[in-house]
C-alpha cells in the first residue's frame, strides 16, 4: 500500500503527495514525497516526540535541500540495485 500525504497551501488547496523515501539528518527526520505531476517536495517532521501525528514543513533552505538531494538520491540508488 502506497503512504500518501494531503498538503494544504494558504488558499485550503489540498495536493496528494506519494512518500518516496525517508532519512534522518542532524538529529531530524526527513521524507521525500511527490504529486502525480512528478513534483517532488523534502519535508522535515518539526513534531515533538510527545505529539501523536508528525508536523511536516517544507525545507526551503537551499543548503538544506542541496545536502538533503545527496542522501535522498543515495539512498534510491541504493533501492534500485
């Protein structure tokens, strides 16, 4: 069964997100989702580990991304072999 995740944008706009693939990094837990359009977004689980349901916000920080792209792309590379 594919996980999906429902995003909401400022204006209520619900998009489907498919989970990818998961990591952690610097302490944190990171998901790698996509949409039907291909679109791929990094979110970091910004939850407590009292709360029940994880808090995803979407990494912007380009020194973020560009390291988090690296470990991402590993780790699928890894899967396909």
């Amino acid at each position: 069964m594919e996980e999906k995740i429902i995003l909401e944008n400022d204006l209520g706009e619900e998009t489907e997100f498919s989970f990818v693939e998961e990591t952690k990094f610097q302490g944190k837990k990171y998901i790698l989702v996509e949409n039907d359009k291909e679109e791929c977004l990094i979110l970091r689980d910004d939850s407590s580990e009292l709360e029940e349901y994880a808090s995803y916000e979407i990494v912007d920080d380009e020194e973020e991304v560009n390291a988090l792209l690296e470990i991402f792309q590993h780790l699928l590379d890894e899967n396909e072999e």
